[in-house]
C-alpha cells in the first residue's frame, strides 16, 4: 500500500510560474477561467469526486491517459439531439484508439417526452443537457458542444426544420465550434438524406458538410476570425453515417470487441451511458449493436466512391485516420506545416518517451510512470516553444501539452478539491458575504513534488484570495482562505450571472439568445468560484484548477456534491406561470358580488432567501382594476436557505376579457438600505444528475377563456411520469384527488362500492403506464369504474400501455405509434354532434388555434367498432390520423383515449385544451 499526504492548504500560483508554463498555467482536466479559445477546447466538465468512473480512478484513469498520448487523433462527432450519438463508436475512439474525440448536438432536446417528471420544454433541455454530460463520461468524451438552436418539437421534413431554424445562423454555430475544437476527422451521425427521418436529423447531416466547408474558408463568417480570434481550420476528411445495407462505405468501426480495461465491450460499456439519459429511454439499456458504417465525402459533400459494399469496389477501413500519420512526429506534415531538423527531433524523442511509458506501465504502480511522463512534458514545453513552430502545430502540441499534465496527475495520483468551509448543507453564497475555502490535496509520499501555491478567482478570473506557496516538500500550508464574494451592485446582474449563458423570452424562440459569449456552446458556465492549484511534479510546474464545492447531506445515503454558486439575496418564483380566468358568458351579471369568486385565480409566490437575518415584503403587481389580497406578505427570514410561501387571491376586473401580466415584488430591508428582486428560478433535481436552476423573470400571464366551469366535480388522477394537468382540471374550478395504490386498490371489484362514486371522472396522466405498476395490478378496477357508470379518461401512453388487454375494447397501440407534430396541423371534426364535442362547450376547429409543439402523439393505429373517433388530423404529408381521440360506451359509463398533447398546451394557458377537457371532465 501506497502512504498518502493529505493536506488542506492555501496558496497562489506565482507570477513566475504563470510566465514560465504560458499554456500550462490551465488545469489539465479543466481550464482555469478565461477568455481565449483555447479554453473551450479540452472543456468536458470534470466530475465531482461521486461522478468520477471506477475506470478513471486510479491505475486504469491513468492508463487512459496515457494512452490519450500516443496520437494526434481528434475526430467532432455531429448529431442533432441528445441520445442521438453513435456511442459505442465514441467509446472506442476515446477509450480504445484514445483519438480526443468531441461531440456536437445541434440542440439540448427540449421538446422530447420526459420520462422522469413533470420539466418540459426549456427545462427539459436543462435536464437532457447534464443527462448527456453523464453518458459522455462513459464514452470518454474530451469536449461536448451545442448550438444556439432550440429542439421545438418533431419534424418530418427539413424544410420544415429550416423553416424554424435560421439555416445559416446554426451553420454559423457549427463553423465556429470547428474552428474551436480544429479536429481532423468530422463524422456526421446522419445521411444527410430524406432517409434520416426526423427533419432536424437530416438537417445535421445536410449541414455538416457545409459547416466543414465553411470552416476552411475565411470569407465565411469572417467576425469569428477577426472579432473572436478563431482562425479557418482544413477538415482532413469528413464521414456520414445513415449507411444502409449493401451500399458503398468507406470505414467500418467495431465496437463489439473486448477492452480489458473497461471489463466489458466497448458497445455494451457505451450502451450503459446511454441508458442514464433516462428522460428519454426511462432507465433501459440498448443491447445489442455496435458496427457502424460511415461513407467518405468528398469536399462538395458527396460520398467519395470507392469503398467497400455494393458497388464499392474497394475494402473498408477500420478506423477514420487510416494511413493518417498522427503520431507526435507526423504531426507538422499532417497539418501541413513546415519544421527544423531540431524540431522534428524533438518530436521524435516525444514520441519515443511515450511509447516507452506504455510499455513500462505498471498497474501495480502507475506512479513509476511519473519520471518519464515529466521529461516528456519538458520536451513538449521546448517544442512549443520553438520559434519556427507553425500555429496548427503550437496548438495541437499546446491540447497534448494539457493532457501530458492530466497524465502525470493521475499517475502519480494527486487528486485535489476546494470546499467551502461552513457550508451547512447549502452551496449558495451571495454578493458581499464572507467565506471560508479549505483546498484539499492528496499525494502519495513517494512523489517528489513541491506546493507552489493556490488563488481562489471569480468566473471572470478575478483574484478574490491568495496564499504562498512552499518552497519545501515537507512545510506546512495554511488550512483555509478567506475570500468575500464580490457584488456586482444590482439584483438582476447577479440573477444573470446565475443562470444559464442561453435563454429565450418564449417558447415561439427557435434559438437562444446569449448573455455571455465565454463560454458559447459548451454545456453550462464554468463554475462562480475556483480554486487554482500550483504544484511541481519531479521539478516540472503544473497548475490545476478545480470548483470550489460543497458537500449536501443526503442521509442516510451520505453526501453528494454540488459546486457552489453565487446567488441573489432572495429570489422569487411564481406559479403557475399562465393562469386562466374562466368565462362563459359576459352578461351583467358577472359584476354580482357573488360572481366575484368565478373571476378570481390563486397565484402562489415562493420567496428564497438565501442570506439570513433578513426582513422581506413580497407584493404582487396588478393591472389597474385587478385586486390581490392580501396586498403584501411579509417574511421574516432567521435562516440561509428558508423559503417563504405567499398566496394571493387575484380578482379580475367584471366582464374582463383579455390578457394581462402579474409581475411579483420582493423588497427586503439590511443595513446597507433597501433592495428590490424581481427574478427567481425553478429548481431541477433528479438522481445521479447536477443541480439546475430555469431562471426566470418573477411574473405570471393571465388569460381569459371561454369555457365552463366545472364547479363542484371531484376527479380522480393517476399521475405518470409527471405532468401539470391536475392543475389545469383545478383551474376549471374542480377538486382533483392524485390516486395512490391504496386508492387503486379501493376501485378492483368487490372492494369498497362507495370508492367509485366519489369521482366524476378518473384521468389516467400520460405515461403513467410506464412507470406505475400499481396501475397495471389495479387496471380492471378502473375498468369496473367505467361499466358502473364512471368516465375513464386515458391521456396518452407509449408501448407498455396494451389496449387490447387494458382497455375495455381491442386496438392497437404500437411501438411506433404515429404523432401529428406540426402545432398548426389541420384538424377535421368527425362527430361534430357527438356529446363530447358539444356540451358543455361547443368544439370547434377554432379550438385548436394557438397550440404549441404539437397536436398529439402515440395514436391508436386501429380498433374495434365500438370505439367512435371524434377529429381527424395530419402533418404534412401524412396520411389522416383518427386514433387521436376516441371515445365508447362502456355499460353504464365510458372510457376515452384522449392522446391530444393537453399536457403540453395547459401550461400555457391554449383556450382550446381547457374547452376540451371541460367537455371530457363534464360528462355524465
């Protein structure tokens, strides 16, 4: 067994070193903060210690890194969603060949189904975001990119993907992304072809080429280059993927085989990533896979010729970088530079060092590789800094340089953390306050390294502490440093320093705006606060910065970590975010005293505060007209991290029709004076997934829509993966009860006869068959239900749900189940008079105005007689789909599939789905 120093200290990285390491004076997993391109280029979020892989700990983390070494393979992975990737692919580029392998997603996958809660839309992003970050850690990525685009929903064609997107401002986004990354080998997961299906799939494919293309050229986009420092980059080859079976293909990558390292395949390894984006596969894992087929491109974006399969004449190879020299010699002539006899010496005796240090490696001692490892990293140092060194070769020898740092690191087993000290189980600080960061280092005693020192800076790289470093091996550190967060003197700049660098006002946005162009397409921000480490390993300076952190409890299952982030003082969120004013008629008589209540909403503000004492006053702002009651609620905050919760009762104004905008208010009192808040955030939480926060302006639409009320109904809900529907039934003026198994089980026949008749109505929420198991033991209770006389409403449901075994009557519900995702698809009413489609409210196509992201999804493709179906509709191209909404007798009562996308459209207050599910709910 190996002893180890563990050692709290503080310190600052020197002037000298910073003058002397240029380059290197960035973290080798993680750049410390700043402002160049370089530091969005081996950018990967480098993991809390709980989210580091058992394979990039110890002898086989280093082992990986050290195979990083051997090439100068770098291949941009393209897709357009989230758990779109070739995974086993990427695992074996990174993880087998060891090529720095990068992946760009067109969009964060905002308008896909979520399969663990209720988030949808830019939440959702937010989520399938870090859930990609999670796989990417299987797969070994060095850098995951995004565009500014935004997933708005399911396209059937590419003309209606660039109908929503700005074509050449996601060109733009994918020609700097290049330009940053500068990889030799781009491969497009699509074909680039009507074949890919989903518009935004053939869309990646189609531009691909083009942005590889653009990327050369320096009349393209030329701002990026005069303005932001990029400079045009030459793709050696570019790749499309979408191959199908005997058609010509160029490489054929096998993930299927062993890696020792990893004890499993490389595609059975990658698949396991796949599966944590739960949101979108709820948890299974793909088995199966793992040969991918890829077609060269020629440089107008045609396939090459040639090639291997029908027509191709020619053999396959088994990797991108066939008869590409990438070893560190071959590297100014693969990128076309010239170099001196010395230079190339120098990168010949690199080379050397580092096949020798993979043949020496020891599994048992990974820190004998340490010596060699730091005389290679001096060697590159001097390469680099050779004068006739051409940019491209500086650069790529400036990436290798950074991953050299992360080699030895890891070898010799030095691992580091920075904790705020004091934390009490938050990971919030606030402009102003004081605090405490202890800097944890751990080495074993056999190392020859020396503390240099450690600065704690802000995002921007502002120095915020600072303490000197050792000049001995043995001396002591200091335990902590003490910093005080800076105030940037208003709320709302604080408020965007917190939130995401993207957003949009709307969901009618296509695209994100971009508050801070830092850190443009990587995944989040950088961290608020780091700690910037400065060791010297066997006499060679290396700096490494890491978060400053805190741990939550999460007891009794321990602990996990989150990085600390700088918020407001307090913040405010409102819910919902559109409400609705029912109206069904505009008589005199709405200004009766007790016709009030039928004009009223609830409107709920939370106020956080994140800073304690402090007295606050949250008030709602209305139109003129309008009452809140109460008119202010005061919170007397003792404690960080304690949350007040204010209800007022807003009354619109008699005969109101319209729109209008509630706007909330805090405004709290310290001895600095007074200040006012405005914004607020809604938090996103799930298993093995970071902390994110959708921030948002502190407001509230209220909308008026004709419908009746339902006024006195009970409804019964059976909630699935999560959605806002109940809300939307209350907000009709019914008493929704969530049923729970006992409830379930009070309904099975024979049980409690009184349990049925409480309810109106039971809706079963979407996907709920895919998550409830109490749902399906308890399914031909809710069948009982409706034959004595009750209305089973099941919203829709994917593949686990079987119709003709759960629903009173045969149909088909398959895996591929059809969705109408045009938001303004035409809609035909097939049973006007049907009483659902006219009482209480009459349904018109009208209804069907102003929806968003889609008409619906998982139709019946086929049924028995006995069901009816009620409207028809179709995106473009498509043929009529009835399966929709159907509806049948059911003894003395009756079941309905209802797969119009409610849940989508109640949130956002669209008049139609209220009318419609007033009409579902009502029926007797």
């Amino acid at each position: 067994m190996v002893a180890c120093r563990k050692l709290r200290f503080g310190g600052v990285l020197s002037v000298a070193i910073v003058s002397a390491l240029s380059s290197a004076t960035r973290s080798s997993a993680q750049s410390a903060p700043g402002r160049t391109p370089l530091d969005r280029v081996l950018s990967f979020p480098a993991p809390h210690a709980e989210e580091r892989l058992h394979v990039d700990r110890g002898a086989a983390g280093a082992w990986h890194r050290i195979r990083k070494l051997t090439t100068t393979a770098s291949l941009l992975h393209v897709t357009a969603h989230p758990d779109d990737e070739h995974s086993g692919m990427l695992t074996l580029a990174s993880r087998g060949w060891g090529a720095r392998s990068a992946l760009l997603s067109l969009n964060r996958g905002e308008a896909g189904a979520n399969a663990i809660g209720p988030e949808l839309f830019d939440a959702l992003g937010l989520i399938r975001t870090r859930e990609l970050v999670l796989s990417g850690r299987y797969y070994g990525l060095d850098d995951l990119y995004f565009t500014t685009a935004v997933d708005y929903g399911y396209s059937k064609s590419v003309d209606e993907a660039f109908r929503s997107w700005d074509r050449e401002a996601v060109l733009e986004d994918m020609v700097r992304v290049i330009r940053l990354n500068r990889p030799l080998v781009v491969v497009s997961r699509f074909h680039g072809t009507p074949r890919d299906g989903h518009g935004h799939h053939h869309a990646a494919g189609l531009l691909t080429p083009e942005a590889v293309a653009a990327a050369a050229d320096p009349t393209r986009f030329p701002r990026q280059i005069s303005d932001e420092g990029l400079r045009p980059w030459s793709v050696l080859r570019t790749f499309r993927g979408g191959v199908r079976v005997g058609e010509p293909f160029h490489v054929e990558v096998d993930a299927t085989g062993d890696s020792p390292w990893l004890g499993d395949t490389y595609q059975r390894w990658a698949s396991r990533g796949l599966g944590l984006q739960r949101s979108q596969t709820a948890g299974r894992v793909r088995v199966g896979g793992g040969r991918y087929f890829y077609e060269r491109l020629d440089a107008t974006g045609a396939g090459a010729g040639g090639g291997a399969g029908a027509g191709g004449g020619g053999a396959a190879a088994a990797s991108f970088f066939a008869d590409l020299d990438t070893s560190l010699g071959g590297l100014p002539s693969l990128l076309d530079e010239e170099a001196t006899a010395e230079t190339a010496g120098t990168l010949a005796e690199l080379q050397r060092l580092v096949d020798e240090a993979v043949a020496d490696f020891d599994f048992r001692a990974p820190a004998r590789s340490v010596p060699i490892l730091v005389r290679g990293l001096e060697l590159l140092r001097t390469a680099i800094a050779a004068s006739d060194a051409g940019p491209e070769t500086r650069f790529q020898l400036g990436l290798k340089e950074r991953q050299f740092e992360e080699a030895i690191l890891a070898a010799a087993g030095v691992d580091f953390a920075a904790e705020l000290r004091d934390a009490e189980g938050r990971a919030v600080l606030v402009p102003g306050q004081e605090a405490r960061v202890d800097v944890l280092m751990e080495a074993p005693e056999a190392i020859d390294f020396v503390r240099s020192g450690v600065r704690i800076v802000d995002r921007e790289g502002g120095l915020l502490a600072e303490a000197a470093g050792s000049t001995r091996p043995d001396e002591a550190f200091a335990t902590e440093l003490n910093l005080r967060v800076p105030d940037p003197g208003r709320e709302g700049g604080v408020a965007a320093a917190a939130a995401p660098y993207f957003g949009r006002d709307g969901l009618a946005r296509s695209r994100y705006e971009v508050s801070d162009s830092t850190d443009l397409h990587l995944p989040w921000r950088r961290p608020a606060l780091a700690a910037i480490v400065g060791v010297t390993v066997e006499g060679s300076p290396i700096a490494h910065a890491v978060p400053v952190t805190a741990p939550i409890p999460r007891l009794p299952y321990g602990f996990v970590t989150r990085t600390v982030e700088i918020l407001p003082a307090l913040s405010l969120s409102v819910e919902p975010a559109v409400g609705i004013v029912p109206v069904d008629g505009a008589g005199p008589e709405d200004a009766r005293p007790d016709r009030a209540a039928r004009r009223a909403l609830e409107v709920r503000v939370r106020t956080a505060a994140h800073t304690a004492p402090l007295a606050a006053e949250t008030r709602l702002e209305v139109p003129e007209g309008w009452t809140a009651n109460p008119a202010a609620f005061p919170h007397d905050f003792r404690t960080p991290g304690e949350t007040g919760e204010a209800t007022f009762i807003v009354t619109a104004p008699p005969a109101w029709r319209g729109s209008v905008e509630l706007r909330a208010v805090a405004r709290a009192r310290d001895g600095d004076g007074e200040a006012e808040y405005r914004s607020g955030y809604r938090t996103i939480e799930h298993r093995d997934l970071r902390l994110a926060r959708l921030w948002r302006p502190a407001r509230t639409g209220v909308r008026s829509v004709s419908v009746a009320r339902l006024d006195g109904l009970r409804i019964g809900y059976v909630m699935g993966v999560g959605d806002e529907v109940p809300a939307g039934i209350e907000a009709l003026g019914a008493t929704v009860q969530l049923l729970d198994d006992a409830a379930l089980a009070a309904l099975a026949p024979g049980a409690d006869a009184t349990a049925a008749g409480r309810f109106d109505a039971i809706v079963v929420g979407t996907r709920a068959y895919a998550v409830r198991e109490d749902l399906l033991e308890h399914n031909r209770g809710l069948l009982a239900y409706a034959r004595g006389g009750g209305h089973l409403v099941v919203l829709y449901q994917t593949q686990e749900y079987v119709p003709s075994d759960m629903a009173p009557y045969p149909a088909s519900l398959p895996r591929s189940a059809e969705e109408v995702s045009e938001e303004d698809a035409p809609v035909r009413l097939l049973r006007p008079g049907h009483p659902l489609m006219t009482a209480p409210n009459r349904i018109t196509e009208d209804d069907f105005d102003g929806w968003v992201e889609q008409r619906g999804s998982k139709f019946f493709s086929d049924w028995d007689p006995a069901y009816t179906p009620l409207l028809e509709t179709h995106d473009t191209g498509q043929a009529p789909q009835e399966g929709v909404w159907l509806t049948a007798e059911v003894d003395e009562g009756r079941y309905t599939y209802l797969a119009l996308a409610l849940h989508r459209q109640l949130p956002y207050g669209v008049s139609g789905a209220y009318r419609i599910l007033s009409n579902v709910l009502s029926w007797r």
